[in-house]
C-alpha cells in the first residue's frame, strides 16, 4: 500500500513533550512522572499505560460550578508514549517557572502532575463573558501544553509597554503582571460604543512577562457559542460571569 499519508510519521525526540504536528503532542512516560490530560484528549497511546480519572472533592466540583474554571482531567500513568490532541486545536508546550501562568481553562491540553493551579478572579466591577473574569493561576515548575485556535501572537509586556487586548481572544498570560479588565469604550457611554464598534471587555497587562493571543474571539470549537440579542452583546444572563469576582481565590 502506498499513500503521502505514509509520510507522516511519528517525529524521533527524547524529549518528554515533543510536537508530531502542530495540532498533536506526543508525552513520554517513564513509569514515575505521570501527566494530566485533559478528558478525552487520548488519540493513540503506545506501552504499558494506564487512564483514571483525577479525582476532585465535593469543594473543587462546586467552585468549578460556581466560577466556571476548574480542570476535568484524567491522569496518565505508566511506561511508555501517549499521543493528546483536542479538535485539532493547536498545541504550544510552555514551561513554567517561578513567575508562573494565568490561563483561561478552556486551552489546557495537558500538564505535568507536579504543577500546582488555583482558580483567581481578575479584578472587575462587571459581570463578564470570556478570559478575565474567573481564570487559572499554574504555578511550580513543569510543563503545560496549551492549545490556541490557529496561529496565537505571543505579545511582549515590559515596564514602558503595557498591552491591551480583547478579553475573548486572550488565552494566557505571565501570573506577575498587573491585570485590568475594562470595557473597549472613549465615551462616557459604554453600551453605546460596544454597539456600534462590535468590540467588548479588553485585558490591559502591565509589567514584565507576556500574553499570548489567539486569533479568534471564540472559545475552543466545544464552547464556541456567542449567544444572540442584547444579553449576549454585553456578556450578561448566562454569558456574563457568575457573580461578583473580586478577592476570590479558589484552590486545589
């Protein structure tokens, strides 16, 4: 049998995390080191391998439910190599370090057991939908792999420049920078120039670190609903945020 296909093979590397593709990540296990994965994420796995479901308490379920944020994993365990992909999303490997991640759960493809994560809320008056208003905070040292639709922009944030970017279309940013959530407006009229401008809540990031944007305002295709009428322009009802979200801190 002959076909191009047979030309995607599987890429040599010894490296834990290694890329076949840009939208498939192949992880290797060594019988000690297991891996979180996000459910359902399994395409193919190679070895002695074994797939539970990480356990989560009574408390965790109900701040998932509550915020919204929250990790449904399974664990990776054994000897050998398991292959994640999710919709065909694209796959990026981050290393964390002592500044630590702030992501949007909804791109988690898979971490490393070791890492530790929180559910913060950014500051904000308002009730609102996408990135921003209830987030995870990874933290420890480790690897994340997270997933973008298409191609992200990783923007550099420093002291003399700070960066602005629609809420919808963040996916993660460097935990030490300072965060505001604000409404794309330069009149005393929010609703109005939401409106007419079709833009909404904006992240700005100041500090030193980085934000990595994605080149869509949707969630991942399983979430990627927008809602219809008023209500959904402006983020309220079942679009907006669960609550009021100021100095809440939620974690595992």
């Amino acid at each position: 049998m002959q076909s191009p296909l047979f030309g995607h093979t599987e890429v040599q590397s010894q490296d834990r995390y290694a890329l076949q593709n840009p939208q498939l990540l192949r992880v290797l296990l060594g019988g000690q080191d297991d891996v979180l994965a996000r459910k359902g994420a399994m395409v193919a796995y190679q070895g002695l391998m074994e797939f539970d479901g990480e356990y989560r308490t009574g408390q965790q379920r109900r701040r998932q439910a509550r915020t919204g944020e929250g990790l449904d994993l399974m664990r990776c365990s054994g000897q050998g190599t398991v292959y994640l992909a999710n919709l065909a999303q694209y796959v990026h490997v981050v290393d964390v370090d002592s500044d630590g991640l702030t992501v949007d759960s909804s791109y988690v493809l898979a971490l490393d057991s070791s890492l530790h994560w929180e559910v913060i809320a950014v500051d904000s008056q308002f009730g609102i939908s996408g990135s921003g208003a209830y987030n995870l905070n990874i933290s420890g040292h480790g690897k994340v792999a997270l997933m973008t639709s298409g191609r992200p922009l990783a923007l550099q944030i420093t002291p003399d420049r700070y960066v602005s970017a629609d809420a919808d279309a963040v996916v993660a940013w460097s935990s030490s920078l300072r965060v505001q959530m604000q409404a794309q407006t330069s009149s005393q009229s929010v609703f109005r120039r939401r409106g007419n401008t079709g833009e909404g809540w904006e992240l700005s990031f100041m500090g030193q670190g980085f934000a990595l944007v994605q080149p869509s305002e949707l969630l991942p295709p399983q979430n990627a609903v927008t809602g219809q009428g008023l209500r959904a322009q402006y983020g309220a009802g079942q679009h907006g945020a669960r609550g009021q979200n100021q100095g809440n801190i939620w974690s595992n």
